[in-house]
C-alpha cells in the first residue's frame, strides 16, 4: 500500500517564526503536506542551538532537537523589521502565521495581532507564549520546568524524598505546539464560512493541567483529599482514588529491566489486579492470603481498617518476588492474553527496536545533509493521502532565493464553502460528530468539537461504566459515577444516549447514527468494531463520505494491536517511564496515564485536517491514532540522537543538559518548592549576586555552564540553602523581576486562585442537574472572532435520548417502544 501522498494540507502556507516554543507546529503541519517556511534571523533559530548534538556533524547544524522538529520545512533569513516589503508580501501569501515571540522578550511591534488582523483579514495568526499575551503574569520569563511547575503536573509526580520531578526531557512547549495546530485548523474552518481570518493567543501553561487527569479540578468541586498530600517527612497517605497518583508504587524491577503495573483497588482497577493474582497461581506463585484477595472491592476493606498498610507492603513484596522472574520481552504477550495491565518500561533503544514500530514501519530514516538520522513517522496512520515523505531540516537560508521568488506577488487562495451544513454558533458548527470514545484519550477530541460548535453525539451505558466515571474528583468527595470532574471536564457540551452495544437492536442505532454523521470517535481495542458489524469499511457502506477516528494504545494493526492497557503503560511502552526519576535513583514515571495527554492533540489535529481534506476532495478517511506513536512524537530529538551517537535517555532528576542551576528548591514553609531555570552565564553572575554577593558571582568553579555542571551538586546545595528560608512568593517576584525564569510548584489545591489562571479563566464553572454546578477546563487558547462556548455540563445516563433517537434520527413512537422492549436503552 503507498504509504505518502500529497498531504492533506496541501494547499496551504505556513510562515513559521517559532523557536523551541512552537518548533513542533510548523513540522506538523508540514508532515501534512503545508508548505512551511521557517523565517530565521541572522543567527539563525535559536532551537538550532538545542541539545541532544550529533558530536559528528558540523557545529552550527549539529542539534538534533531542530533536526527533529524543524524537518520537512524550508528556511529564509530575514529581518522583517528591516524588510517591511517582504515581510508584507510574504503575509499576504500565506494562510497561516505561527510565532513565538515572548512579551518578557519584548515583541516586535510587526506582530501585534490587531495590525495584523487590521491589514491581514484573511490571515490566521496563531501566537505561541508561556502565559498568554494577557494575564498578571503575561510578561513572567519562562522555562519548560517553570511552566511544568505553575501548571500543575510537576506537584503530582515526586520522588523517592518528596520532591516534585518534571520529566527529564522538555514537554511543555510540545504540549502547547501540538495544540496550536489544532486550534490553527479550528480558525481554518472558520474562515472557509466566513471568509475571515482571526488572531488565536495559546497559553503554554494553559495547556498543562490537562495532564493532572482531572486532578485540578479537585478544589472546585470540593473533593480536598482527592490526591494524597505529602506528608512531612514520609510517604503520602494511601491513594484509594484508582488513579495510579503515587507514580512511584508502580515500577517493579525485572530480570532483565523494569515494569509498569499498578496494584489497582476498585471497581475500574480492581479487575486487572484479580487477573495478575490468577496468573501468579498459574504460574506457581500461591498465597493463602493474598491470593484469595477480591482487588475490585479491597478499597471497602482497606476503608474498614481490616486490610493496612502493613499488609499492602507485604503483597507487594510476594509480588515482587514473582516478577524477579519474569523478562520484559514477555509482557506485552501476557498483557493481550491475560488481560493483565502491565508493560516493560522501554528506553529509546528499545524503541527503535519495537517490533510493534516495526510491523507499522513507523520509524523513519531520513536522509540530511550531514548524514543519516531516525525520527518518528506520521502522527497517523489508515490514509495515505494524509502525509508526505519526510524530508531533512533545513540549512540557514537554504531555501531564501527560492521562498522569495515563488512567495511574493502571490495571494492566498479564496477557499471554497464548507461541507458540514450551514453557518451557525461556532466555527465548527453543522459538523456531526458521533463519539463513541472511553475514558481521556478519545473523549478529549470530541470535547474540543463540542466547545467550538459541532453536535457531538455521546454513546454509552450504565451497564458498563465508563473508567472516567469512577476516578473522579467527585462533589464533596462522595463517589458518584454520575458527578466525575474527569468525566465532566472530558465530555462537556456533547449529547448523551444510553445503549447498550451487546444488543442488536442498539447497534442499529449506532449504524444509523454513522449515516448521520460527519466523524466517528471510538477508542474500542482494535477489532470490536468489526466484531459489531461496525468496522470503517461497513460504516463506510451508508455513508461514503465518513472519517473515522479509532484511538487506541498501539494502533490497530501489528503484533500488539490487541494490547489494551491505559496511558500509564503508553508511557512505558513509548520511553517515558525510563525518563523521570532522580538521576541515578528509581524511576518515578510522569503522572497518571501520560499518552492520553499527548494522543488527543494529535488526534485533533488529523481529523480536521481530514475534514478538510474532504471539503476539497470529497473522500473520507480512517484514521488510526497509536498513543505509543503520538507520544514518540514528544521524544523525537531522543530518537535521532540515539540513532546518531548510540546515547539512551536516562533519567536526570530535575537537571538539564543546558543549564545550571536548574532545579526544584525547598522554599520556606510545609512542601512549599521553587522551580529555577538559570539559561546562561550572564543570568548566572545576576542570580549569584542575588543569593551570594559579590564572591559566589567570582567562584570560578561556577563561572561557565560547563564548570557549573562540573560541580552542580555543591551548586544545588548552595541554591538550596538559601531558597530554603525564603517565602515562594518573594522568590517567584525577585527572580522573575531580575529575568530569570522562576515559578512556585503550584498545587492542585491552589491553582484556581492562581491570579494567571483565575484571569484566563482556565477553570470554567457551569450548571449542574445533580450537583447544582461542576468545573471544567476551558480550552488552552483564546480565539479573537470565534471562542468557545461552554455551556452544558457533560451528559448524565440517557439525558438526551428522545432528543438524539426522536430529533435527529427522526424515530417514531413504534421504533422507540421496539428499543425499549429490546433492552437496549441503558
């Protein structure tokens, strides 16, 4: 099967002024078939200048972070400042503008949104900044720890003596890069209806609680021990939520390596624990006790005082005992056939070698200009018309002459009208969309149609409670799968029909709704489509037209297709586990199930870029998303530089290859902690004089970044001493006012008072049936003619079936009692 076309973005300009902050976008968009032309300054891009280095390549062209994220597009230097005609024609010929200019850096007065919007009508500007471009915080410096700190995954994920970890490998700016195409596709649809362009101000940090799994939602709806809290001086307290927050308790070494399993309690968890207790019997491996445990209902026990802590710890161990014996090569296998949610934690290398990468040819060799060097493939797979054949980063300037003549003198084309029905509230407005999706990965695309207008049609049944439902935080904390903020926060403004799909009878209903639709979001192990008869290809058959989405761990092809485990065990079988520990220490792993963070902005993105691939085309697609692949994608310059020199990524704690200090710092106070990024030698000697005066800013030992990285450990001791007596506040004002990135370690118990979040209105308060009102996030970025509406919480069981089976397929009174009659309603 041809595996590239020309892209679903073809027709398409991007001009690219990104660094590091937005890198990623502009290589999305050009894996899609955009012409992508990064305008560089005279030094050329700043990212170029980013570790992980090819020792072996020229210097100057030797990162292999800009090797990664800068692939597939075409490179001019410019001044627009000082070539205000180019600058001019080159807007005048694009579709899209995505910059990164910072307010602490000061930005250039030939970006200010509204001149553009004024001069430009038909241009989408998408502005790419740690804090959004209005906020108290707005102009704070920013570095990736600094803004995994102040969004919240940073106070989730601990180390072995409590201290908050980021993930050894910057992710922040990802996050918000891979968000910022989908939000551009957003702005695309509207202009397709309404002619016009629009400014989009995405908030880096903004895009960051989305990877607590619902957890800063806990304050809002008053669930306060949500979470555990760590404890002065010891471990946290016992985590019943079924969430798998003491990240720390689910790393078990191996013979050969280590694994993912959490032991989890509970109705949602509970189950796959009984399957690794079935399989150790089998195996041999029989207690009288523990064996004989039912996990789906131990947290009543544990709740009752019968079961301890003491007891935990001693199942863990005869656990332990049992996987001494086990290699990780073997796992994925017992995971499929046994339904045991456990997975090898991989490292790059073993990435590269993944026989389920693979069987999907997802790695790709591309061919620069200094030689040879791996990266991830495309973000999606199941359409070859999606992406094009990945080419090399560009050199400075190496496309100038040929940018300047085929761009200037041109105009964006006048895009033709929309094909999902008339304009209403909403840039996405007359799109239907039939969600069929569990848990965070799907459910968050789907979320994202919602809030900007399309009708999303949610199905599912009580018979079957959905995961999302029963980890929470719950109003007050009393369990109520009908009240989950996840839930609420992942399927807000969608419609909801209860059917249960083992009736015949409600299957129907589903293929009916396929006709109906635009788009269907399932996120079922790969498969269970076809077994219902509702497989893409049978879908396909009443509505030709139709783009499918199917999310799911590892795709739905391969060797381990069939897997079925949650984004924890992405994280482990996409190398992120093995990446986030102190250095030399245990793994830690990220928080909660990491892959459905990543998964859904890819997912996003693929799918508009599909409709609108259709508006022009007519074709439907499938689209198959792996989470395992889309998180790749965040460990791109990982996979190059092993490719290149051989080098795993291992874990480093809180320090980063490019900076010293840099770190997490006690600050004054109970489990009060400062994030501090010191970018350079000149930020050095103002922090020094700060915390030391005049003889630490003289220390030789620290007068170069390399000679701080030769002595980081009495470095840190020196930045710790003093932070430790400090109020977080006074360090987050002082450092921030001598330009140096700094940022408490903000709480989920606090970040709704947070004055940046509070005045972006990150948490979004809405009607409630059963609770009188719930919290939500609101969408990362803010859309100048188009924002997104929030305005019906998600759907409690079977709220809107007359609406959906009556009003929209039209059914009458007969067909609705034959429903009923046939159980299939519930």
């Amino acid at each position: 099967m041809t595996r590239y076309g020309e892209g679903f973005l073809k027709p398409y300009k991007v001009l690219d002024l990104c660094d590091h902050r937005g890198l990623l976008a502009g290589h999305m968009f050009a894996q899609m078939g955009a012409d992508v032309v990064q305008l560089e300054p005279q030094g050329g891009n700043p990212a170029r200048r980013l570790p992980p280095f090819a020792d072996s390549w020229p210097s100057g062209e030797n990162s292999l972070f800009w090797a990664a994220y800068a692939a597939g597009k075409r490179s001019i230097v410019a001044d627009p400042g000082a070539e205000p005609a180019l600058w001019d024609q080159l807007l005048q010929s694009c579709d899209i503008l995505i910059e990164s200019a910072t307010p602490a850096g000061g930005r250039p007065s030939w970006l200010d949104p509204r001149a553009l919007a004024e001069r430009y009508p038909r241009l989408i500007h998408i502005s790419i900044t740690p804090f959004g471009l209005e906020g108290p915080k707005h102009d704070w410096p920013d570095s990736d720890i600094t803004l995994w700190a102040a969004g919240g995954p940073m106070w989730l994920t601990r180390s072995h003596d409590d201290r908050p970890l980021r993930i050894s490998v910057p992710q922040s700016y990802l996050h918000a890069g891979a968000t910022a195409v989908g939000a551009a596709l957003i702005a695309l649809a509207d202009r397709v209806r309404s002619g016009m362009g629009q400014h989009v101000d995405l908030a880096v940090v903004q895009t960051l609680p989305q990877c607590t799994l619902g957890a800063v939602l806990a304050e809002g709806v008053g669930h306060d021990d949500f979470v555990p809290r760590p404890r002065p001086g010891g471990e946290p307290v016992l985590d019943l939520s079924g969430s798998g927050s003491v990240t720390r308790k689910s790393k078990w070494p191996l013979s050969d390596g280590m694994a993912e399993l959490h032991l989890g309690i509970g109705p949602a968890a509970g189950p796959a624990s009984n399957k690794l207790m079935a399989w150790m019997r089998e195996e041999g491996w029989y207690h009288p006790i523990y064996s004989n445990w039912d996990w789906s209902g131990l947290h009543e026990r544990i709740i009752g005082g019968e079961i301890g802590s003491a007891d935990l710890d001693s199942v863990r161990c005869w656990v332990q005992s049992f996987l001494d014996t086990r290699r990780k090569d073997e796992l994925v296998e017992v995971a499929i056939r046994r339904g045991v949610r456990i997975a090898p934690i991989l490292t790059i290398a073993d990435l590269i070698d993944s026989p389920q990468f693979a069987a999907r040819d997802f790695m790709e060799t591309i061919e620069g200009p200094c030689g040879p060097y791996k990266t991830p493939g495309a973000f999606a797979r199941g359409c070859p018309d999606a992406f094009v054949p990945p080419s090399p980063a560009p050199r400075l300037g190496e496309h100038d002459a040929e940018v300047r003549r085929q761009w200037t003198g041109q105009v964006a084309a006048p895009a033709p009208v929309p094909d999902f029905g008339e304009a209403g509230d909403g840039p996405l407005a007359g799109l239907k969309v039939l969600d069929l999706a569990w848990v965070v990965a799907g459910p968050l695309v789907g979320r994202t149609l919602a809030d900007f207008g399309a009708t999303v049609v949610r199905v599912e049944s009580s018979r079957r409670v959905e995961t999302a439902r029963v980890i929470g935080p719950f109003p007050n904390g009393d369990h109520d799968v009908q009240q989950s903020g996840l839930f609420e926060t992942c399927n807000a403004g969608k419609l909801g029909l209860s059917l249960d799909l083992s009736k015949a009878a409600a299957r129907q209903v589903v293929r009916d709704l396929a006709q109906w639709a635009d788009v269907v979001v399932e996120s079922f192990t790969p498969g269970q489509m076809a077994k219902w008869n509702l497989s893409y290809d049978q879908l396909r058959d009443v509505n030709p037209a139709l783009v499918m989405v199917s999310t799911s761990l590892s795709g739905q092809d391969g060797p381990h297709a069939h897997y079925s485990g949650y984004g924890n065990h992405g994280a482990a079988l996409s190398g992120f586990q093995h990446i986030v520990g102190e250095q030399g220490g245990p793994l830690v792993g990220p928080y909660g199930p990491y892959t459905d963070f990543i998964a859904p902005r890819f997912g996003l993105t693929a799918l508009l870029a599909a409709l609108d691939h259709r508006r022009r085309t007519g074709k439907g697609c499938h689209l198959d998303i792996s989470q395992i692949e889309a998180g790749v994608q965040f460990l791109a310059p990982q996979v190059a530089a092993h490719s290149v020199t051989g080098a795993v990524q291992a874990a480093m704690g809180n320090r980063d290859a490019a900076m010293a200090p840099h770190g997490v710092f006690r600050a004054a106070g109970d489990d009060q902690w400062i994030a501090i990024a010191v970018e350079n030698d000149a930020q050095w000697r103002t922090f020094a004089e700060l915390i030391g005066g005049a003889a630490l800013a003289a220390d030789h030992r620290f007068a170069t970044v390399e000679a701080r990285h030769g002595h980081v450990e009495a470095l840190e001791q020196i930045v710790e001493t003093w932070t430790k007596d400090q109020n977080v506040e006074w360090l987050e004002k002082s450092l921030c006012l001598r330009a140096i990135p700094a940022h408490r370690v903000q709480s989920i118990y606090g970040l709704g008072a947070d004055p940046q979040m509070r005045g972006r209105e990150h948490l979004i308060r809405i009607d409630h049936p059963l609770s009188g009102t719930t919290m939500i996030e609101a969408a990362p970025f803010r859309m100048s003619r188009t924002p997104a509406r929030y305005a019906v919480c998600a759907p409690p069981y079977g709220r809107d079936n007359d609406h959906v089976l009556a009003e929209i397929l039209g059914y009458g009174k007969d067909r609705l009692e034959a429903l009923a009659e046939a159980d299939a309603l519930i």
